[in-house]
C-alpha cells in the first residue's frame, strides 16, 4: 500500500458528508447572454469544525459535461467544449440532494431539440467548510500540508545553495554573524543561525514589521515597506561586506524610485533569532 494512500485516508476521517454538514445548495449561471464569459457555479454553505457556516463556491463547467447526448460528471477538472453552461438553454441548473449526492438537472439542447439530463455529484465531501472532489484525495487540507511542505524543501536548498556560496558568511555587526542569508517574499530575512549546542537553525525576520515606506524612502520603524514596493533585492557590498535591501518604492505622487537601507544598522542575533534592536 503506497505512502500516498496511506495519507489520504488518514485524511478521510475529517470528512463529512454533504447531508450532514451542507445546507443551502443552489446553482448559479452568471453571464448567461454572453455564451463565451457563462459559467455556472455550485453554492452552498458547509460546517467547519467549530460549528460555524461557510459559504463555498465550486465552479461546475470543469468537473460537468453537458453535450447533446448525455450530461457526465467527472471526478477530476478536464478540458471540454461541451461544458455544462455552454449547452444550456436555462439558467440555474436545479439541484438537490439525495442519499448518493447532488442530483444536478440541467435544461439544454439535445439531438433531437430541447432536452432535460440529469447527473448525480457523488463524490463530494466537506472538510472543515470546505467543499470538495474527494474522488483524487487531495483535501483542501492535505493540498495545503503539500504546498508548505513543497516550500520548505525549497527554502532548505536555496540556503544549501547559499552556505556554497562564498559570501555566505555575513559579518553584520558585533552582534550579528549569520549563514545563508537571503530575502524570500519581497521581505522576510532568511538566515541559518547557530543555537546554543551549535546547531544549524533557519530562522526569519519579517521586515514588514520594521520598515516602511516614507514618501518613497525605506525607514526603521515604520511598517509594510513591501505592499508599495514594485521590486526587491538584497546584496552583499563593499569590502566590508556590508548586507543592503535595495527596494522600488512608490512615492506619494505615484512614482517609483530605488532606495535602500543597511540591513547591519539594526539587526543583531539575539537566543538564535533575528531582532531588531532600538534605535540608538
């Protein structure tokens, strides 16, 4: 039995049924008078763990087929012309729910002129208020489990990279050495410290709580420098090695400028972590 299935099932004991935790199911064709921008959607509100209602939206051309022979439903997204919303001939497919599912009834064109079909969405489940195919075993919570554990490994090699490098030993100040030191999103300082025992540790600083942006200039102090930065990147210059966040800033008139700031002036290692020290 593979480790993949494995996973999934351990899944499967958070999911529950449409019946006992969805209420309110609708369909809803948006845009029906221009064939090319229709697309039909699944409402409903399900039950998250706490009890409270949350509303979902799925979209239903990529999982439903409706041609002029028959209307299918798939347990995974694919590709087709014959979409649900692009053969129908009224909007708002009916839907209800019964012992195996959805019911879903739509009113469309058929060989032999207008037609009603009706499919049955079986394999739908709810996790935590969420509405999904559970046919693959990709809950929404195991898809998010597999994106932080994708990015982990990816930040583990970019800082494998970065102790190859051989300017990855960073001399910032007295109080601050550190391996591996880099920006990831625009503003969270990546850096390998050194614990107690001596043991390597990834450690982050998020800049956006300690600079700002002040008319297009990077200031100590401030907050959020990056939702008004239009680029970022980080360097290593000088003979003293000194590390510098260079940041496209817009300033109050809507225009872009390149500033930067001594990343060394503030940050100091501190119990294995990065802070930022008082202005002095």
């Amino acid at each position: 039995m593979s480790d993949s299935f494995q996973e999934a099932k351990a899944f499967r004991k958070t999911w529950k049924s449409l019946g006992d935790s969805c209420r309110n199911f609708r369909c809803v064709t948006e845009n029906f008078n221009d064939i090319s921008k229709r697309r039909t959607y699944l409402e409903c509100e399900a039950q998250d763990e706490d009890g409270s209602w949350k509303k979902n939206r799925i979209p239903l051309d990529p999982i439903v087929k409706f041609g002029t022979g028959a209307i299918l439903y798939y347990t995974r997204p694919r590709s087709s012309p014959d979409t649900l919303s692009s053969n129908l001939l009224s909007p708002n497919p009916k839907v209800v729910l019964k012992d195996r599912g959805l019911e879903l009834t739509a009113h469309g064109h058929g060989s032999k002129g207008p037609k009603y079909e009706t499919t049955t969405l079986y394999d739908l489940k709810n996790e935590n208020g969420v509405v999904f195919q559970s046919a693959s075993g990709w809950s929404p919570r195991r898809i998010k489990l597999q994106e932080a554990r994708e990015k982990q490994e990816e930040r583990r090699a970019r800082v494998k990279q970065a102790q190859r490098n051989p300017l990855s030993q960073h001399k910032m100040s007295p109080n601050f050495s550190a391996e591996g030191l880099m920006i990831e999103d625009k503003r969270v300082l990546v850096a390998v410290l050194k614990g107690d025992e001596g043991t390597r540790q990834i450690v982050t600083l998020n800049l956006d709580k300690h600079l700002g942006n002040n008319d297009g200039s990077l200031e100590w102090d401030g907050e959020n420098f990056s939702k008004s930065a239009e680029d970022v990147e980080f360097a290593i210059e000088g003979d003293a090695r000194v590390p510098i966040l260079h940041a496209k800033l817009r300033n109050e008139r809507g225009e872009y400028y390149w500033t930067d700031v001594n990343l060394a002036e503030r940050i100091i290692t501190s119990n294995g972590k990065l802070e930022v020290r008082p202005a002095n």
